[in-house]
C-alpha cells in the first residue's frame, strides 16, 4: 500500500469518530427549566419540588 493510500484510508477511518466527537455536547446546552406545580419552589439541594411556606 501507497503512503498516500494509506493517508486516504487513515482519514476516512477516523472520519465517523472524530464527527461524533464534535457531537458530545448533550445536554450542556439544550437543558430544559425545571417547572414545578403552583404552591411549590424547586429546591436544587434535592432536586425536588417542595411546598412554599407561609
């Protein structure tokens, strides 16, 4: 095999992995807010809705 083949094969090996590398941003900026029922806050400590007081 040529160098320049195997550049050629080398590259479109790699092709796929390195896209889905550049795709791995799941969830670090299409985070949804967090809505909770009225009467209710969202409290971050146990990630839960919890009753208002008072």
């Amino acid at each position: 095999m040529t160098t320049k083949t195997f550049a050629v094969a080398l590259a479109l090996t790699l092709a796929p992995a390195l896209a889905f590398a550049q795709g791995c941003n799941y969830g670090k900026h299409d985070q949804q807010a967090m809505s909770c029922a009225d009467g209710t806050t969202y409290d971050a400590a146990s990630k839960t809705c919890l009753p208002t007081t008072g």
